[in-house]
C-alpha cells in the first residue's frame, strides 16, 4: 500500500507540473504577448500585421489547441511510466 500511495504523490506530482507548465505557456501567449508585450512586438510583422496583434487574436488560439494536444500525448506517456494507462 506503501508503494502505491508513493506513486499515486509522484503521478500527481508529474501532472501538477505538466499542468502549470501548460498554463504558463498559455498565459505567456495569450496574456503576455497579446495584451502586455504588444507594443514592443509591434515592429515584428506576421502575415501582414505586428506579432502582438497576431497574438492576441490566432497566436494564442493556436498554441492553446498545441497545448491541448501536447497535454494528451505527455499523459498518455506519464500513464504508461505509472502504470495507469488504459488498454
């Protein structure tokens, strides 16, 4: 029971930091370079307008669909490593 309890805090452990490194990237996209870093990403253009605007309307939806994905893929992977993968 020991043993299972140990990892059950490890898995946790893992997904908690998995998460908050999501929500990071996400907030540093969305909030970051689309509200608060715009100015100084104003001179960058991508596809006829300045990165910040970019951002602030696809960039950040993009990343949080590659986040989305890249969730799923790490969990599958951490699942396996814990043994608690379905079949």
């Amino acid at each position: 029971m020991s043993d299972h309890q140990h990892d059950a805090q490890g898995y946790w452990r893992a997904n908690v930091r998995i998460i908050l490194t999501c929500l990071v990237i996400w907030a540093l996209c969305s909030y970051g370079f689309g509200i608060i870093l715009r100015p100084m990403l104003s001179s960058i253009q991508l596809g006829g307008t300045d990165l910040g605007f970019w951002f602030a309307q696809q960039g950040s939806i993009l990343t949080f669909i590659a986040i989305i994905f890249f969730y799923s893929w790490r969990m599958n992977k951490l699942d396996e490593e814990f043994g608690v993968h379905e079949e």
